[in-house]
C-alpha cells in the first residue's frame, strides 16, 4: 500500500505550472520530491520551498527528451535514495511550430517517449518492492483531438493508450499506474503571455494548477486507471462516438465563433 509520507517521488516538468503545483503538494503531504525540469534558476527556487516541507528533496536538471539521460537519472536517483515510489510524468510542450515531419518528431520525444522511458525504467523497482505509483499525465485531447493541435493530440493519445494497455500487466503487483486528465488549467502552455485568453474554455472544463494537484494527490496508488479533473470533458467523447457527424459540426461550429 502507497502511503506518501516517507516516500520518494519525482516529478518532471516540474519548472511551472501543474508540475510544480504537483510537486509542492507531494512535498506537503510529506514525500520527499525530485523535481526534473530544465530550467534550472526555476528549480532551485522551487527546491527551497520544497525542502520546507522534506530537507532532502532536490532537483536535477533533465531534458526528457533525451531519454538515455533521463533513463540515466532515474537510474542514479533510485540508487541514490533507495527507491523511487512515484513518478509524475508530466513534461511536455505544446504544439510544434516548423514544417515537415521533425517538429511532430521532437513533439513525441517529449510528450510520449519520455514518458514510456520513465515508466519502464521505474517500474522493476517498485514490482520487487510491491508498491509504487505512476502518474502519466495525458489530455482530453487525447479522448477528443483538438483542431489545431494534431501532433499535441496524438502525443497525448499515445501516453493513454500506452498507460492503460501496460496498466494491465502490472495489476496485482502492488503498482498503480494512472492517467491525468486535468481539465484545462491556466499554465505557460496555455496563457504563454501570462493573460487570460478571452476565447479559453468554458468555467466548467477550468482548473487551477492546485486543483489539480490535490486531486492527484489524494488518488494516488487508488485502484482507479484514470484521473479526471472534470468529468464534464469526458461526454466529449461519448457524444463523437455516438453521433460522429453531429460531433463533427459542434466542433466546426465552435471554430466559428
Ligand atoms: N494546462 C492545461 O490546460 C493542460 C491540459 C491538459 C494537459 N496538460 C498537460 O499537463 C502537463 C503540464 O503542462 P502545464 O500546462 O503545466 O504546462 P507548462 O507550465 O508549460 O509546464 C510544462 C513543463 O514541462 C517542462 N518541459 C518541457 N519540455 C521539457 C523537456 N524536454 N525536458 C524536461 N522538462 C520539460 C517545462 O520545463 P522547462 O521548460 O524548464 O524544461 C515545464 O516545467 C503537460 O503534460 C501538459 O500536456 C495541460
């Protein structure tokens, strides 16, 4: 059985937004956070507020996207502290600027690869120990793409599919895998200018990055796959796959306006 206090967690992205909510309030709840991001003046500050709550939490300065060295950290901070209990993958960037196939290359390096590099590397672990989570944090793009964001869809799509086809196999060994819908949430991905978009989604699909957090936290290690910050965003794709043509206007529509 997970329990946070005393654990070691690590969490990418953990520079801004969601990830760094997440890893303050793993801090919080007693974890001791290893926090991964690349811009290291941002995970300095973060750490001194991190180690408020548990003194031996740190950072690393890590692109994911590089998976040899990400697979390389993991493996030093497992042997380092003992163990990993829960990882959050959370790293990711947005849709790709630039022609051809390599921005969309670079965009799955990021949002997919690395994310099956961290589960793999972490998993062994905690199946001998019989206890460990791992948050996979995906979109509701991924359940109902977005117009726009194809590459950003597809990234996220493969991290759920990827997330819940493995999750099968380590049913039973004390290891919980998770999915993280979290809404939409004002982030540097979403509001890169720092102002509210007057065309954001409705109130209902919003979050904070808080909100979020404290969700995850206090479902962690449950039985549950998926974690959603809104449940509304979840008819999006019952209703494509009831009524596809239907659907296929609402969005088109909702371009318009
Ligand atoms: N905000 C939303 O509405 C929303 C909705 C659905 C899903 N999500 C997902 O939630 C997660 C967090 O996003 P966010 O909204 O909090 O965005 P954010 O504030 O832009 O945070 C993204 C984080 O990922 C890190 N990152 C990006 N590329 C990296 C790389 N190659 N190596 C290491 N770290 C990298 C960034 O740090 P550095 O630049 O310092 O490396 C940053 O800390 C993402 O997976 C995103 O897809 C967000």
């Amino acid at each position: 059985m997970l329990t946070i206090p005393g654990s070691v967690a690590v969490v990418t992205g953990a520079s801004s937004g969601i990830g760094r909510e997440l890893a303050l309030e793993l801090a919080a709840t007693g974890a001791t956070v290893v926090a991964l991001a690349r811009r290291e003046d941002r995970l300095a500050s973060l750490t001194e507020q991190l180690r408020r709550s548990t003194p031996e939490s740190g950072y690393v300065v890590c692109d994911v996207s590089d998976t040899d060295h990400f697979v390389d950290v993991l493996s030093r901070l497992e042997a380092d502290r003992g163990r990993i209990d829960i990882l959050i993958n959370n790293a990711a960037i947005s849709e790709p600027d630039g022609e051809g196939v390599e921005p969309y290359r670079r965009l799955m390096e990021t949002n997919y690869f690395s994310v099956v590099a961290g589960t793999l590397t972490v998993l062994p672990g905690m199946r001998s120990r019989g206890c460990g989570a791992v948050v996979n944090v995906s979109s509701d793009t991924a359940r109902a793409p977005t117009p726009g964001e194809p590459g950003y869809s597809a990234s996220k799509a493969a991290v759920s599919a990827f997330t819940e086809a493995l999750s099968f196999e380590t049913e039973g060994d004390g290891v919980h895998l998770h999915v993280l819908y979290p809404g939409w949430v004002p982030t540097e991905m979403t509001q890169p200018d720092g102002r509210a978009d007057p065309h954001r989604p409705p109130k209902f699909v919003r979050r904070t990055p808080h909100q979020v957090a404290r969700l995850v936290v206090s479902r962690l290690g449950q039985r549950r796959l998926e974690l959603d910050a809104t449940k509304v965003a979840r008819i999006a794709p019952v209703a494509r796959a009831l009524f596809p043509s239907a659907y296929r206007r609402g969005v088109r529509a909702s371009l318009r306006t």
